[in-house]
C-alpha cells in the first residue's frame, strides 16, 4: 500500500532510528510544506534552533537562503506556507566534538534517512529541487 505524505510526515515525527543505533541525534524532525509544492528546497540537516522552532531554515542559514530567494522574485512568507522544505537528515544532529560548528551527519544516519527524502520527493513530486549545502548538493 502506497502511504500518503501526511501518513511519513507523521512517521518521520516519531522516527529515533538514529538514536536507537547510538547516533546522539536530536528528534523530532524537521520539514514542512505539502504535496501542493511545486520547489523543494533540501539542506544538510536542521540547527538546533530548527530543531527548537521545528521551522527548517529557520535562522543564519535562512537568512542566506531567503536572500537568494528574494533576488530571484520568491517571498520568505509566500515561500514557507507554500514551498516544501527538507534535509538529507532530519533531526538536529548536535555539536562536533571539538564545538566548532553542528556535526555533518554520517553515512549510516543519511541512509537511515534516504528513505524519508525520496519518499518525499516522489509524495510531493516538485518541478523544481534547490539542494542547499555540499551534503544536499553531491546527493544530486
Ligand atoms: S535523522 Fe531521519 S532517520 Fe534519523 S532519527 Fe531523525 S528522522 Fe529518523
């Protein structure tokens, strides 16, 4: 049986697969939008002030990505309530050890999440995908 978009998006809040492989990751995920979508915008994995609005984009790289957006013509607002916005992982993954900056997500947690994201591309089908970051952007 083929699951909706709602019927992942609802599983995808309840996902600690990473953590339950002893990945210190930070549930619940992050992403919003619908299949009414016609742009997907994929980043690396959410901040943890995504993480704490569970709004993608939410803060610096925001900024950077609704800039871009407004130079081509695209609204933040009009983007947020009727884009689709993801990761490659979807739950905060934390601080690198040494402080400097978030962790990249692993190889395994990015196939534990590969699943997630094509069912989401294929669910919400957009004409256009903007991959955000090297991760997103060698995925494609
Ligand atoms: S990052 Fe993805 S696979 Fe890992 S726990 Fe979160 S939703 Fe699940």
């Amino acid at each position: 049986m083929v699951e909706s978009l709602q019927e992942i998006q609802a599983k995808m809040k309840k996902c600690r697969l990473c953590l339950e492989a002893g990945y210190e990751i930070y549930p619940p995920a992050v992403f919003s939008g619908d299949s009414s979508a016609e742009f997907m915008t994929i980043g690396q994995a959410p901040g943890i002030t995504e993480q704490q609005a569970q709004r993608p984009f939410n803060a610096g790289s925001g900024t950077r990505l609704f800039g871009w957006l407004t130079r081509a013509g695209l609204e933040e607002d009009w983007f947020r309530s009727t884009q689709y916005m993801s990761s490659v992982t979807k739950c905060y993954p934390g601080r690198q050890p040494s402080g400097s900056g978030d962790r990249v997500p692993g190889r395994i947690e990015q196939e534990f999440c590969r699943t997630y994201l094509d069912q989401e591309i294929n669910l919400v089908d957009p004409q256009i995908i903007i991959p955000i970051g090297r991760l997103a952007i060698n995925l494609f």
